[in-house]
C-alpha cells in the first residue's frame, strides 16, 4: 500500500507539473504560444492582437448615403496622402525597409509599392467608369504583384513619386465630379459587386491611411 501510494503521488506531480510550469514559468508560456502559433493554433487575444496589427484603424464602414460634403473631405484626404506616406517611411534604410508591418505580412517597402500599385489600379476604375456603362474592371493579384521584383527590391522612392503624381491627378479629376458622375458605377468580377465611386472613394481614403498606419504602428513598435 504505501509503495504503491508513493507511485500514485509520483504520477500526480508528473501529471500537474507542465501545467504548473505553464503558469509561472514565463519562458514556457511564451515557447507554448510560439508552438501554437507555428501550427496555427491562436487563442482569443492573439486573434485580437492579430487583427489590431492587420487593421490598425480597423476597416472601412460607411452605411447609407454619401453627402457631398462628405466626398469633400475625403477629397481632402486623397490629396493629403502622398504627403503623409512619404512622411512614415522618412528616414527609413534598406534594414528597417525589409522588416515585415507585422509578422508574416509584407515588408514596409512592399507596402508603400502597394499603395502605387492600389491606386494606380484605382484611378483606372474611375476613369472606366466615368467613361463607359458600369464597366466590368479587372482584378488583380496584390499578393503576386508584391512579389515581383520591383516590390521586393526598388527604394521606395520611385512608388511615393508614383502616389504622389498619381493623387495630384485623382485630386483633379475628384474635385471636377459632378453628383451623377459620383453616382456611376464599376462592375467588380472578383467580389460579384457594383461600386458606385462614392463609395469606392471613401475606401481609398481608408485605403491609404490603414498601409500609412502599418507604417506608423511598426515605427512606434520598434522605436524607429
Ligand atoms: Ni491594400
């Protein structure tokens, strides 16, 4: 009986002992949460860290009408943009370029090329629209795009020139846009959906401030 009890008090501690170190040893809670994070296991708050890392301003909402003041302010914001990227990634060397906004997502250079690759798709829509009976627009693959070589490697000079030149135009042709022109409409093939530009404008302008923010969290992260 007593040996016997003696096993039974061995297999205890053997049984609560990792569940014991993972509570009160740091290390083994952080190597825990890093096993699970490697086969993709996340708990509630790593999901929320996850998302706040994704979506720093949260995603785009606007329910209802878009008044024309609205349109004017984000008007505003478009022509604003270009400064305010060029402004997160002053400063910033080849190293601090290449770091990844979060993990697994693209780099900071990546993102700003991006943001030239977006818009510039972007103004296309609107001119198609403006231009032809709710035109069907061509989707793309922003995941591959990020991938070529330009992305992967050029400064990112050349693609906050690109915004820049490129909003100077978006800016123009915004603010030459009567009530119906807002109205029109594209036909996107990859969501099913029809965007009236109203609404496509308001999504660019959260477009620009969600990769600008991605910019600006990694910065105050790092203490860059
Ligand atoms: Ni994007």
């Amino acid at each position: 009986m007593g040996e016997s009890g003696i096993v039974v008090t061995v297999q205890a501690k053997k049984k609560y002992v990792p569940i014991m170190l993972y509570w009160t040893n740091p290390d083994a809670k952080q190597a825990a949460d890093a096993r699970r994070a490697s086969i993709g296991v996340q708990n509630g708050r790593e999901r929320e860290k996850m998302e706040e890392l994704r979506y720093p301003i949260g995603k785009f909402e606007h329910e209802g009408e878009i008044s024309a003041a609205q349109r004017r302010l984000w008007i505003q914001e478009i022509a604003a943009l270009p400064g305010q990227l060029s402004e997160a990634a002053r400063g910033l060397d080849g190293e601090r370029l290449d770091t990844p906004y979060r993990e697994g997502g693209w780099t900071v250079r990546q993102v700003v090329h991006h943001v030239g690759d977006s818009h510039m798709n972007c103004l296309m829509r609107f001119k198609l629209a403006l231009t032809e009976e709710q035109p069907a627009i061509k989707p793309y693959e922003e995941q591959l795009w990020a991938e070529l070589a330009d992305s992967r490697a050029l400064p990112v000079e050349p693609s906050l020139a690109l915004v820049s030149a490129l909003h100077v135009r978006w800016t123009a042709l915004l603010e030459s846009m009567t009530d119906e022109q807002f109205s029109r409409a594209f036909y996107h093939p990859g969501s099913g959906q029809v965007v009236r530009l109203d609404r496509c404008l308001g999504m660019y302008v959260w477009h620009g401030k969600h990769h600008t923010a991605h910019i600006d969290r990694l910065r105050d992260r790092m203490g860059w």
